[in-house]
C-alpha cells in the first residue's frame, strides 16, 4: 500500500497508473486524513456496501453491544 497526497499525485499521476496496474493499493490523502483509493479493476468485485445484507438490530431494551456479543458466541458455537 502506497500513501500520496492528492497534489503528489496529480502532478505523477502516469507513476501511480503503473504502480495500480500493477497491483497496488494506493492511498489518498488530503492533509494526511485518507480520502480514497485506487485499487486495481476487478472483474469479479464483491457487492457494493448499498448492496450487501444488513444486520438489522431488534427493537428491545437490549443494547447493541449486548446483542453483538450474543450473535458472535452464537456464531461460535
């Protein structure tokens, strides 16, 4: 994984296009805070977030935590 500034990397885009062609995950950042990625295309990508199943909490008096710690012994059992 490769961190570069948005500046750094406009100005040696065609470097970074190798490097990503490549296979390599690049960072970027925007005064040191990640912003985004460029990752190499994947013909078979996993669904977007928007399209994935989500656990959906049941209306108790329960907290999430509690509910999450139940569902991973569950799941471990």
């Amino acid at each position: 994984m490769i961190k570069v500034n948005v500046k750094h990397l406009l100005h040696n885009f065609a470097e970074y296009k190798k490097k990503v062609k490549a296979g390599e995950r690049v960072v970027i950042l925007e005064h040191k805070i990640p912003i985004m990625d460029l990752t190499p295309y994947q013909e078979k990508c996993s669904k977007p977030g928007w399209k994935r199943e989500h656990f959906v909490l049941p209306s108790t008096k329960t907290s999430a935590t509690e509910i999450c710690l139940k569902t991973r012994k569950e799941e471990r059992n």
